[in-house]
C-alpha cells in the first residue's frame, strides 16, 4: 500500500467516526457554540492525525546480521541504481496529477468568490458603521455578510421590521467571525474534496452559524423572527462561503428556535475527548514496520574480552578503521554482545575457526570481485534491471543481500537480510548475485577460507539519485561509460 494511498483511508476512517459522533451526540442540540468548534476542527484533525506517528515501545529482539565482512561496501558504499527514464506517465501519476488539478480549480473558485465580493464592494454603496460597513448594491438578490461587510439589497429596507432582524442576523455573523470558519472549511474541503465527510461537516457547520445568529437576533420575539424566515425561504442563496439570512433547510431553522434544553449536555460533549485521544493513539500508532534493534552493548577491555571461550562465542565481527584500530564485537550465545577497541585476535582463536572451516567475518586478506571494485560496479550496472513492477508502484529503497564467497571463490548461500521492500526488488537482486563469475577467496593464516559479505544496493527513482551520493559510491558512472567506449 502505497504512504498516499494509506493517509487517504485514514483521513477517511477520522473523519467517518468523527462525524458519525456528531451525528449521532450533538446534531439538532442546542450547545451551538460547541458544536461550532468542533465541526472546524474535525476536518483539520482528520487532515492531520494520519500525519501523526507516536513512539511504540517494541520487544527487543536480534537485529539482522548485517555486519558480516563488508569493509570496502557496508559503510555507505552502496549502488544506486536509478530507474530507467520513461516518457510515459503511469496511472498513479495521472492519479496525483489529477487530484492536484482538481485541488487548484476548487481553491481557484475560492479566489474567484473573494473577487467576486471586492467588485460589489467597489461598485456598490459603503456605508462605514463601525462595528460593520454597510453595502448597498443592487446585484445583490439577498442580504448576506462576510468579513466586516454586510451586503444589502436595494429592494428591502433596512428600517422595517423584518429588515431589521435580518440586519441583526447578518450583524451576529460579523461579531462571531463565521466567515474565518468558512473559509478555512472551504480550503479544507478544497484539499480533501475527495472525502463526502468534508462536505457533510461544511454544511453543517454553516447551519450551525445560522442558528447562532438566528438565537441571538430572535432574542424574545421567535414566533415573528420565524415568521420572517418563512416569508423570506424562496429568495436565492449567495456564495457558499458567505453567511446569507436566506440559508435552508428553514424547518430545521424554525425547529432549532423552538428547541427545549437538551438531556445530558455535559456528557454528549465530553464524549468527544476519549473518541479524539482513541484516534489519536489508534491512527498514530500505525506506523511503518521499523527494523528491529539489537539488544545493549556491553563495552569491555580488550584482555576482558579475550577472556571469553571460544565455545560461547555465537558471531565475530572485527572492523579496522581509518587509523588502522580495530573493534571488536563479540555476540555470545547467551545473546549477550561485548566490544572492545583496539582488539588483536588471538592466533589460537584463528587456527581453531580454520581448523572448523567456519565462515568468517573478518580475515587478514579479504575476497575480491575479479578485476576489483570497479569490475563489480560494472557488473551491477550492467545486469540488475529496475523491475517494472516497482516502477509501477514507486517502490524504492536499500536491499541487503548476504552471501558467502566460499574458500573456492564460488558464490553461496544468497539471502535477503533486513526488511523487505517488494515490487521485484529482492528477486533481482537474489538473481544478480546468484550468477556472479566467482570471487578471489579470502586468506586467514595463509588458508584460504570462507567469507560471509553483505551486499546493500539501492534502488531510487530520482533523477538526480546519484549527485547526491557520489561521496559514498565506489564509482562514478562516468568513470564506467569511458570504459565501456574503450
């Protein structure tokens, strides 16, 4: 499942239970105020919650045996392989091309509005009554506010009664701010306009910004306030991001003014707190399969750690720096792990291991690629091919292949160590290291022995994967194409 795939069905799980709450607990009750915040901020959450990744406590476990004898490639040297160029556009591509399109139309429309509104506050008559501006135009069909403005018709007077409710209505829309809520709404909407819950929670929070105003401008008088929303319900509506006296559905308008005080208000609003904390913890907990650590290390002296018998020792790693020190880590079968620096090998462990044709980790003369690193990189170039599935699919990433180049040279025993990616990766690169020409083996005390070695190569479909990496590539592609013209 791909990241964008995986935060569009979470975002759709939030905001399912989210609704499905206010439905269900605080729809048709009279807290409005409440019910106000919470239709704003259960979009943003649902937006981004599924962004969220909590820290999960995970039992420790062995790590992958990933240090095997890889001096001259583990540390950092890894082969990029980019994807080939295509001049095709996959289906997910079409896909995010597509949603983005329809992300930048719907924010675009947003803008269109908000020009819309600047011309009939150029064109039309301004009337400056702090806390309001009062415009008068006549291509308004009905009143409505946004921001500071109210916007009138030149067909009804503000001096009559029902003008005057409604001018108290629109005068509750631009004390609360309701246009900030609807045009964070409106964006929200715009980004997830894929999600029906999105638009759900839209047009529930602007009834709910009605029957504020309508609460408050009603004061004592509901039955004609009513009676002024009854014979104002034909008139048309304004933008939908503005807040108009004329909003349907008027039942449920009427309704809320004639409402009786809710049963168990303080409890259907609490409720809201454990189902958030639920989610929060559910969705955030989701994370990606993450690579398991190792137990602690345990530093110790050398001398100590020449002191454990050889019958206990599970796995030897020896790495020699820069500064030519080497460190030494030992893994018991106890599952314990010691280190120490500056560690010289006793001969007799050496002789012991040769004598058992084991499979070393670290030896005096490593295994070679013939012809040397160079030789490898061309190999690699030359016969691993990005799997078209996981072109398809966007997959990329490092894959670790662990082998054993035998005391004869010949390749063996070829795994993938560490977690998987998929789309193809793994068997390609199983398929390329099983059909390497063999090695120069590996020398201990003269003896030609066996060596396990891990492999990382990466795979990354950006253009410019390898100008970012050319500190830590053992070649340069450039290097390799002059070889190739020769």
């Amino acid at each position: 499942m791909t990241p964008v795939i995986s935060y569009l069905l979470k975002m759709f799980l939030c905001s399912a239970i989210l609704y499905g709450y206010y439905y269900a607990a605080l729809r048709n009750n009279r807290f409005h105020q409440w019910n106000r915040y919470y239709l704003l901020l259960a979009p943003l959450l649902s937006l981004a919650l599924p962004l969220l990744q909590l820290p999960v406590p995970q039992a420790t476990a062995e790590a992958p045996a990933l240090t095997a004898y890889t001096r001259q490639i583990i540390t950092l040297r890894e082969f990029i392989l980019p994807a080939p160029q295509s001049g095709t556009v996959s289906y997910p591509q079409a896909a995010y091309l597509g949603y983005g399109l329809v992300v930048l139309l719907l924010l675009a429309r947003i803008g269109y509005g908000c020009w819309k509104i600047r011309l009939l506050i150029k064109t039309g008559s301004v009337q400056h009554l702090p806390p309001y501006r009062f415009v008068e135009s006549r291509q308004v069909q009905a009143p409505f506010s946004f921001f500071r403005y109210i916007f009138w018709s030149k067909d009804l007077n503000p001096d009559s009664r029902d003008g005057r409710q409604i001018l108290q209505h629109e005068l509750v829309h631009v004390k609360e701010q309701h246009s900030i809520d609807k045009l964070v709404l409106e964006t929200a909407c715009a980004i997830g306009w894929i999600n029906p819950f999105f638009h759900l929670f839209r047009r529930e929070l602007a009834l709910v910004h009605e029957f504020i105003a309508d609460r408050q401008a009603a004061a004592d008088s509901v039955a004609d306030y009513a009676q002024t929303i009854l014979q104002a319900s034909l008139q048309s509506r304004q933008l939908s991001f503005t807040n108009d006296f004329f909003h349907p559905p008027v039942k449920r308008r009427i309704q809320m003014l004639l409402h009786q005080k809710s049963n168990y208000t303080i409890m259907k609003r609490l409720i809201a707190f454990p189902i958030v904390a639920a989610l929060i913890i559910f969705i955030g907990c989701q994370q990606q399969p993450q690579t398991e650590v190792g137990p602690g290390i345990i530093d110790v002296s050398p001398e100590e750690l020449a002191k454990i018998d050889t019958k206990d020792i599970a796995h030897i790693d020896l790495v020699t720096g820069d500064d030519q020190k080497t460190t030494a880590t030992i893994r018991t079968k106890d599952g314990k792990t010691y280190r120490a620096k500056n560690f010289t090998l006793k001969d007799q462990v050496k002789k012991d291991a040769i004598s058992r044709n084991e499979v070393f980790t670290f030896v005096e003369e490593p295994p070679a690629f013939p012809g040397g690193e160079q030789e490898l990189a061309r190999y690699l170039s030359k016969n691993i091919r990005y799997p078209k599935a996981a072109q398809e699919k966007n997959i990329s990433g490092t894959v670790f292949v662990q082998f054993v180049v035998d005391a004869d040279g010949t390749v063996r025993d070829a795994k993938i160590v560490g977690q998987h990616k998929g789309g193809g990766l793994e068997e390609e690169s199983l398929r390329v290291v099983e059909s390497m020409p063999k090695w120069v083996p590996g020398r201990q005390q003269g003896h030609k022995v066996a060596v396990k070695f891990n492999l990382p190569i990466r795979y990354t479909l950006e253009n410019k994967g390898l100008s970012l990496l050319n500190p830590f590539l053992l070649f340069k592609q450039k290097d390799i194409k002059q070889k190739d013209k020769c």
